[in-house]
C-alpha cells in the first residue's frame, strides 16, 4: 500500500493521513480507556469482596465460636443471590471446615495449610480473610469470585468504545472530505492551471489562486512567474521577428553581393582570354615569319611574351575553373573514385617522365557526389603530388580510403618536396603559394579550387607534412548523398 | 525401609483414629464450658467504666465442671481478664459478673436471680427451663447437640446488652 503511496492523489493522501492519525489517536484513547476501566472494575470488585467478606465474617464470628455449623451454612447460604461468588469457606481456629458453599464447578475448599493463592488469578479472585472476635482471630473466610461479570462488562465496554469510536471516524471521515478541500482545492485548481499552460502554451491564463498563507503566496508566485514568461516571450518573439527581417536583408544584400562577384570574374577571366589570344597568336606569326630579321636578344624577348602570354592562359583557365565549381549547379550521384584516379594517373603516366614512378590506388573506392567536380579537385591533388614529387629519385603516390563515423577519409600521400607547416594557413587561399615560380610551376588556384569543391560537398579537407618528407591530404566526404 | 513404612502406617491409623475424638466428640461439660467464655464475649456490662478491672465468673453451689474450668482463669474477654470464683454462699456474690448456677441447686433460685438481677450479673444454668423460669441463658440438650436459650427480657431488667449474634444461635429467645 506504501509502495504506491506516490502515485495516490493529493486529495487521497490528505484524507488517508487525517483519518489514519485519528483512528491512531481514537484507537489509543479507547485502549487506555479500557485498560484503565478494567483496572477500576477489579478495583471495584475487589473492595466488593472485601466488604461482603468483611460483613460474612463479622456475622459468623459468634456461630464460629459456638460451633453452630447450621447457623454457619444459612449465613452463607445467602451469599447464593450473589452471582459472582462462587465459593465460600469458613473455617474455625483449628483450620477445619465449618460450612462451605460451593457451586458445582468448583472444587471443595483448598486446605489452609499450606495457604491457598490469592488475588487475581487467571478467571477468578481469591481473597482470604480472618474472622475475628475482639481481635482474636476465630476463624478464617476464604472467597473465590469468578471473572464472568468482570469480563462481561469489559467485552460490553470494548463493544461501546469501539461503536463509538468507529462513530468518531465516521463523523471525522465526513468532516474531512469536506475539509481537505481547503487545502487540497487550490493546489489541485494550481496543478491544473500549470498543465493547461504546459499543454496550450497559453501564457494569459492565470490560477485563481490568492490568501495570506502558503498555498496563497504560491499562487501569487506562480501567476508572477508565468506573467514573467509572457512578457519574456512577447520580447523574444518581438526581437526574433527583427532578427528574422535582419537576416533576410543581409542574405539578400550578400548573395546579390557574390552573385555580382562571379559574374565580374568570370568576365573578367572570359574578356582576357581575348588580347592573350591575340597576344600569344601574333607571337607565333611574328616568330614563324619575321624570325631571321631579329637578332638572338630580339628572339630572346619574343620568347619570354610567349612564355608568359601561356603562363596567363593557364592562371586565367584556373580561374574560370575555380569559378565554375563556385557557380555550378551540383548533381549527386555514385562516383566510382578508383575508376576516376585511375584515369587521371594513366593521363599523367602518358605525358611521360624520366622518373620511375609507383601510384598506388585503392580498389573499390566509392563515394557520392559530382563526378565533374570531383574530377578537378582529385586531378589537382594528383597533378600537385605528381609535381612536387618530381625532384627525387623514385616517385611514389599512394591513395588509400576509410569509413568511418559516416564519412569517408580518402587520403593522398607522395614522397615529394613537402611543405612548412607554417604556413598551413595559407595552403588553401587563393593566389598562394608555398613555393617559387622557379622552383615549381604553377598558379596557386589549385588547391583553392580543391577545398572549394570539398566545401560543396560538405566534405573537409586538411593537410600534413614536414619539409622533404613529403605532403599527406586528407579529404573527407559523407558517405550519405543527403545534405545537412 | 521396612521399619520406616510400617511406622508410617502406626502414624496414619493412629492420626485416623485421634483426630475424630479430639475433634468433635467433646464432653458435655467441656462444650458447656467453652461456652462459657464464648458468652462472656458477647454480652456487655453496664458499669464498665473502668476497663482494666477483671471478669469475674463465678460458679454456685457444686462444681459440674469438676476442673474444666480452670484453664480459663488468665484468658481475656473483651480486653477484660478472667478470674474465676467457686462459692455456695449467696452473700458471697459480690464483684461476680457471670454466675454459673449448677443443676444441682433447687430452693431459692428465685432470689438468687433477683440478686444477680440487682448486681448486672449474667446467670447462666444447665437447669431444665432456666430461662423460662426467669435467669438469662439456660442450656438445653437437643438430641447430643448441647444448645442454649436466652430470656432477652431478664437480661434486659439486668441492664445487660447481649449481641444479637449471640441471639441468633439461641434456640428461642424470649422477650
């Protein structure tokens, strides 16, 4: 019954702990009123006893003395209308029995030698009493009562106090329905208020709830508090519409912003394409047709505005690139990535090098995204290890993939020049680089062109390496096609 | 062993056989004498003023008890001791306070009453209608059973107060 104390309701709980400290106390009262009226009750029969022992011996006394037995009988014979007596015993100086009166239930009278108990026993009472003539003891009286009438009345006066005290409790149980409402009324009308709230997210209603006292302040407290939230809600929801209106401006000033960006640049890149051509054209006719009227320096120059005039081409094409991955629309699809490494290391192995060169590749490498643009950002990555790897003695690339926590790492790692760690920072900005045009060509938009693709396909992209001891890129991609 | 038991068995039938006689088979005397002192504690006198003076029991003419009496001398009665006078004489009486009148007496029990009549003196006789014929307790035989009678008037005249206890053992009372 305890065990499920917690779930009982409040209105329960109040009536079962007012009604049970009542019938405890009831209970307890009833007890001590029966014990001690039992006490009083054998008090009572008690000095009964002795008084009608006392008048039986003050009468036998002269019988006694004079032996008259008959006179004895018929004196005690009396004592017969007394219900509770159930034997009496007189005897004389010499301890014999003079007269005696028995009911059939009893045995004869206990000799005095040794001295029979007396007092309470377990249903009767014994009492034993000298008869004495001018304080001479003549005789004695031994008188056993029997508890019937003691118990009668007992057994009637537990019926009564327990009638009476289950009157009580009803009475009491009546009184307390009607009264634990006091308390209970408000806390159940609060509870309620808090679930509707809780329920309807409706902050204008208030518990009708108020007094001086406790359950009184707690109302007040509560209706204070959800009036603090309303107020606090209509703030939020005030400032968060402006917010909102705030955003909305600035995305639309910012994409129109970008939008402007990449049409400039990629005009731009598209509009210098024009003179380069014409630039690198005419350099070619003027080399093929008016070669032998220019002396070697005159050649020399010539040489360098064309070698230029492609080192532009090249920047210029980077950029278009790097634009076209900004702007393009994406398409997600499977990708087998082994096939499409393959194809970019066969293309670079055709171009032909001196070097031995080992590229190693994974098999089944499988990932989702734009096969075009992954193209470019892998044969980036490739061509930049390729590149970097080219001062040594052995070239060595490999390309290795794991899952792990729903994305795919790909890694590419050679045996190259490497780079600082330093200037990690920069790796990835367009327009850096690491290394001089004398050293290693090259236009510094590759990499950016990389992390731009990886960004799309909210992938990430990091770099490690030490100086000579090559570069190791990890690029990573989710393996799900949906975007976050 | 053997002789324990058998003096155990000596002592039961010897018990067995005593304590019936000593019991309850007393002498007529000795029962009449008991009773004596028994209505010495019931009755009270009149001028007793001084506690502390002795209950005088005096017995008339021949002694019937022939002893059995004695013991009673120095044994109390209603805080009073007892002492105990034997005499024939009438002149004699003074100071008695119970006067036992033997059976034997015949002539002048008339005056003899209307002395102790005059002195507050409980006379008590074995004599046949003693009561009736004017003293105060007279004993009567019913059968073996030795009862007695009680002339609650004469004792009365007497300024004698007799215990109504007393009276109801009597046999008859007359008033």
């Amino acid at each position: 019954m305890i065990g499920q104390w917690r779930y009982w309701r409040l209105k329960t709980k109040l009536l079962f702990l007012t009604l049970f400290t009542s019938a405890l106390g009831i209970s307890l009262v009833c007890i001590s009123l029966i014990f001690v009226e039992n006490q009083n009750y054998r008090k009572q029969l008690e000095s009964e006893l002795h008084v009608i022992g006392g008048i039986l011996a003050e009468q036998s006394a002269a019988a006694l003395i004079f032996d008259d037995k008959e006179q004895l009988s018929s004196i005690i014979s009396s004592l017969r209308r007394i219900d509770n007596i159930r034997q009496v015993c007189i005897y004389n100086s010499q301890g014999s029995i003079m007269a005696a009166l028995e009911s059939e239930d009893v045995r004869t009278c206990p000799e005095l030698e040794p001295a029979p108990e007396t007092g309470f026993a377990k249903n009767a009472y014994r009492m034993m009493m000298p008869i004495t003539l001018d304080q001479e003891t003549v005789g004695q009286l031994f008188l056993t009562s029997h508890l019937e009438v003691l118990r009668k009345h007992i057994r009637t006066f537990v019926l009564i106090t327990a009638f009476v005290g289950i009157g009580i409790l009803l009475v009491l149980f009546i009184l307390a329905i009607k009264l634990q409402k006091i308390v209970s009324g408000p806390i159940v009308t609060l509870s309620d208020t808090a679930e509707r709230i809780a329920r309807d997210h409706d902050y204008t209603v208030r518990a009708p709830v108020s007094g001086p006292d406790e359950l009184g302040r707690l109302g007040n407290t509560f209706n204070e508090m959800i009036g603090t939230i309303e107020e606090q809600n209509r703030r939020i929801l005030e400032s968060r519409d402006s917010l909102e209106r705030e955003v909305d401006a600035r995305t639309s000033e910012l994409s129109m912003a970008n939008r402007e960006l990449e049409a400039f640049s990629y005009s731009v890149s598209h509009d210098l394409r024009q003179p380069l051509r014409a630039i690198e054209g005419f350099g070619q006719a003027l080399e093929e047709d008016c070669g032998e009227q220019l002396d070697d320096a005159g050649k020399d120059y010539l040489r360098r505005i064309r070698n230029a005039s492609v080192r532009m081409a090249n920047l210029i094409d980077g950029l278009l690139i790097l634009s076209r991955v900004s702007r393009q629309s994406m398409e997600k699809e499977p990708v087998d990535l082994t096939a499409l490494l393959q194809e970019i290391a066969d293309e670079l192995l055709e171009i032909g090098d001196t070097l031995p060169t080992e590229i190693n590749i994974q098999p089944a490498m499988q990932v989702i995204g734009d096969s075009r643009m992954l193209r470019v950002a892998f044969q980036n990555l490739l061509e930049n290890a390729w590149k970097y790897s080219a001062k040594g003695e052995k070239r060595k690339i490999d390309v290795s993939a794991v899952t792990r926590n729903g994305s795919i790492e790909i890694a590419v790692k050679d045996n190259g020049v490497g780079f600082d760690m330093r200037y990690i920072d920069k790796l990835f900005v367009a327009f850096n680089r690491l290394h001089t045009p004398s050293e290693f060509s090259g236009t510094g938009i590759g990499l950016a062109t990389v992390y731009r693709v990886v960004r799309r396909h909210r992938g990430q992209i990091s770099a490690t390496s030490e100086v000579g001891k090559g570069a190791h890129f990890v690029v990573t991609l989710p393996v799900s096609g949906k975007q976050r | 062993m053997r002789d324990h038991l058998k003096f155990f068995f000596f002592l039961v039938i010897n018990l067995c056989l005593i304590l019936p006689v000593s019991g309850s088979i007393r002498s007529e005397h000795e029962v009449k004498a008991a009773f004596l002192y028994n209505f010495t504690r019931l009755v009270t006198w009149p001028n007793l003023g001084k506690t502390a003076s002795p209950l005088e029991i005096c017995v008339y003419g021949a002694d019937p008890f022939g002893g059995l009496l004695d013991p009673i001398r120095g044994r109390q009665s209603q805080g009073r001791n007892l002492t105990l006078r034997y005499s024939d004489v009438t002149s004699d009486l003074s100071g008695c306070d119970v006067l036992y009148i033997d059976q034997s007496l015949t002539r002048g029990l008339q005056s003899l009453l209307d002395l102790a009549n005059e002195r507050n003196i409980l006379t008590v006789s074995d004599l046949p209608d003693f009561a009736r014929k004017g003293g105060m307790i007279g004993y009567v035989k019913q059968g073996n059973v030795i009862r007695f009678e009680i002339n609650l008037k004469a004792a009365d005249e007497a300024g004698l107060i007799i215990n109504s206890r007393l009276l109801e053992l009597a046999v008859e009372v007359m008033r």
